[in-house]
C-alpha cells in the first residue's frame, strides 16, 4: 500500500468511527475529530481552490474567522481574561473551526462522498436496532437503547430523508440505495420516537423541497410521485399513537403555560413551557445587551440572574436558551448574530455554484431545516448536533462536486 492509498484508508476509518460515535459517545466524536485533524496535513500539501470557487470559498472562510474572533472580542468586552476568552471559542465555535481546518480534507470527492453514505447507512443502522427493539419489546414504543440516540430523529434523518428523495427524483428512478435507508428513517421516526422536532422538521421543510423541485412537479408522473409519497406519510402518522401523542402533548404545554401566572410560568418545567420561560426570560437579557452582548462566559451566570428574579426555583435548569437565534443576541450582540446568519447564507450561496443538482438541493434543505431547528434548539454548541453540521457543511461545499447521480447509477 502506498502512502497515497494509505492516508485515504486512515480517513476512511476514521469517518466510519466518527459516525459510530455521532449517536452513541461525545467522547468518542472528540477522539475521531481529532484523529482527523491528524490527517490535515497530508491533504493541504496538496491543495488548490477551484478558480471559479475560489472568491466565494474565501468569503466563507472569512465569516467563520470572523465570528470566532468576534467571540473572544465579546468575552474581552465583557471582562474575561485573554487566555479564557481564547479558550472559550474552542467550546463555543469549534465545529465551525474545524470546518476551516478540515476543509482539504473533504475537498476530495471520494473522501466526501464516502462520509456521505457513511452517515446516511450509519443512522439508518441506529434506526433500524431501535425499530426493531420496539418492535421485540425490548424498549417501550417511543424509548430508546440508549439516551443519546434522540438526536437522531430531527435534522440527522429528515435532511438524510429529502437528500434521498432527491437523489431519485433527479435519476428518475427508483434505488434500492435510496429507498431501503429512507423506509427505516421514516419509520423509525414515526413508530419508535418520541421526540417531535422530526415531525415538525418533515412538515416545514417539505413545501421548500416541493418549490426547489417545481419545474419536475409539474410533470405528472412526478407529481403522482410526491401525492403517493405524501399518503403513505399521512398514513403512517395517524396510525401513530406515538405521533398523535407528542404533537398533542404541544398544544396541551403551550395552553399551561400561557394560563399561569408569571411566577408559576418561571418553575414551569415541561419541555414546552420551559422553552416558553427561556425566549421570555433571554429576551430581558437582549432589550439591556443588544448590540454587544454579554459574553458566551457569564451568560448562564446573567441567565439564571433573570430568572431568579422571576421567581425560579430551579435556576440551576437556566444556562442554555435552546434557541440559538436568541443565544447569539444575547451572547454576541448584533454583529455576532449578523455573522452567524451570513455563514448559512454564504454557503446556500457558495453550493449554488455546484454543477451537482443533488449537491445544491441537499445543502439547501439540510441548511434550511438547521435553521428551523435553532428555532426549538441548540445546535452548533451542542457536540452530536454541531459536528453533524459541520460534516455536512464540509460534504457538500468543499468538493467541486459530489458526483452522486453517477455514482448511484453505476451501483444500480
């Protein structure tokens, strides 16, 4: 084996053990990042931009250095010493550091597409066990094998769902690559899940697959395609006791907690209504430090400050808004939330240069449905949901193009 071949063989490895450790060990994402930032090296000797990508490319690198220095400007503002406020970007923006880092890495095709497929056979394996466990009863409808796999059933499989749809709907054809993991997320998701952000995540992000796909929608037999596809989803969720459940459950909160007084709404701790108190409690935070923040540092020590005096008896539940839109207010100030809208939007802007259609729709709707997901959670400062982001931000953007319509149609 030569040393090209070997250091291909590393990363390949590596990507297999990096997916295995998405749903089931931080620990293990931390060890696989940086067993890959080892292979970084072997890979920048050798790379060049795309001249056409090139501008756009250095764009995108330039808002991600920007937001990280803008974070310790923040935390210095806010009177951290140096060598913490430095520190604390490694907690607060390192998987959009790693996106820089890593980015030879993933700019080769075959690295990138085989960490595609990796991700998308390696979730729906964890779907798979988990239905099946439901199914044997080894796990109570609804329940997991083990904690962490919950993360699984929002932006992971819906964005793996829409990029295999899209995948056939370009071929025009059925795949049996496409339609086995995309049978096992979906129903995992709606008969052995109880988290509701991937229902919620299918509902909003099937109208935007729908417009980007409009001009093959109005062919009929395309259209027969979605109205099929579409039933057999209605089907599947109302005959759901787990779905019906959950979504019911939302309405139920939301009702609570706009019925309690302000006191009983700051030690309401049920998954809706403590999300409520979060919006409502940061955004006294943000009318006082709009423009500059506070700081990533004590923002949890100023958060749970808010809430203690509204009443909380529980302040201990107050140091993460699960909405990443206003935790970048409070803690990073206009500028910083500025920043963080413009790297999304630059790399919508830099995959439209793509030649791939599956490659600009797919980071199209896994960027959209991030976007919808901050709205309910955090996510780049959380380990399994921010590297995800960064691999895909990494997949789809640095390769000149992921060649998966070929691809896929040599296997079949």
């Amino acid at each position: 084996m030569n040393r090209i071949e070997f250091k291909f063989y590393y990363v390949y490895a590596v990507l297999i053990a990096l997916t295995s450790a998405m749903l089931t060990s931080v620990a293990g994402i931390n060890i696989c990042v940086l067993l890959l930032l080892f292979a970084t090296p072997w890979f920048w000797r050798s790379f060049s931009f795309e001249p056409e990508q090139k501008k756009q490319t250095i764009r995108f690198w330039g808002l991600i250095a920007a937001i990280c220095v803008w974070d310790v400007v923040t935390n210095l503002m806010a009177g951290a010493a140096f060598t913490r406020a430095l520190w604390a970007v490694q907690h607060d923006l390192r998987t959009f550091a790693f996106v820089l880092l890593l980015w030879p890495v993933f700019a080769v095709e075959r690295v990138a597409r085989f960490a595609l497929w990796a991700l998308v056979w390696g979730f729906a394996a964890v779907a798979g066990v988990n239905w099946v466990a439901t199914v044997a009863g080894v796990v109570p409808p609804g329940k997991y094998l083990w904690p962490t796999m919950h993360h699984l059933h929002g932006q992971m499989s819906v964005g793996c769902v829409f990029l295999l749809a899209q995948l056939m709907l370009t071929r025009n054809r059925l795949s049996w690559q496409g339609v086995i993991p995309m049978a096992v997320l979906l129903g995992a998701m709606f008969l052995a899940n109880e988290r509701r952000a991937g229902f919620l995540l299918l509902v909003a992000g099937l109208p935007l697959w729908i417009f980007l796909n409009r001009k093959r929608f109005s062919v009929g037999h395309y259209r027969w395609w979605l109205i099929g596809g579409g039933a057999a989803m209605l089907v599947v969720a109302a005959s759901s006791s787990i779905v019906q459940t959950r979504l019911l459950l939302v309405w139920q909160e939301v009702t609570q907690y706009m019925e309690r007084s302000s006191l009983d709404r700051a030690n309401d701790f049920s998954s809706v209504g403590l999300r409520l108190q979060f919006y409502a409690s940061i955004w006294e935070i943000i009318k006082e430090h709009w423009l500059l923040g506070v700081g990533s540092l004590q923002f949890s020590e100023v958060f749970q400050k808010v809430n203690l005096a509204m009443g909380t008896t529980q302040p201990e539940r107050f140091t993460n808004p699960h909405n990443e839109y206003l935790f970048m207010l409070a803690t990073k100030g206009v500028l910083g939330f500025v920043l963080y809208l413009g790297i999304f939007a630059q790399a919508c802007r830099l995959v439209l240069m793509k030649s791939s259609e599956v490659q600009r729709v797919g980071l199209i709707m896994f960027v959209y449905l991030f976007m919808v997901s901050i709205l309910m959670n955090s996510m780049m400062v959380d380990m399994e949901e921010g590297h995800f982001a960064m691999l895909i931000l990494l997949i789809f953007l640095a390769p000149k193009s992921l060649m998966l319509e070929q691809e896929l149609s040599h296997r079949d």
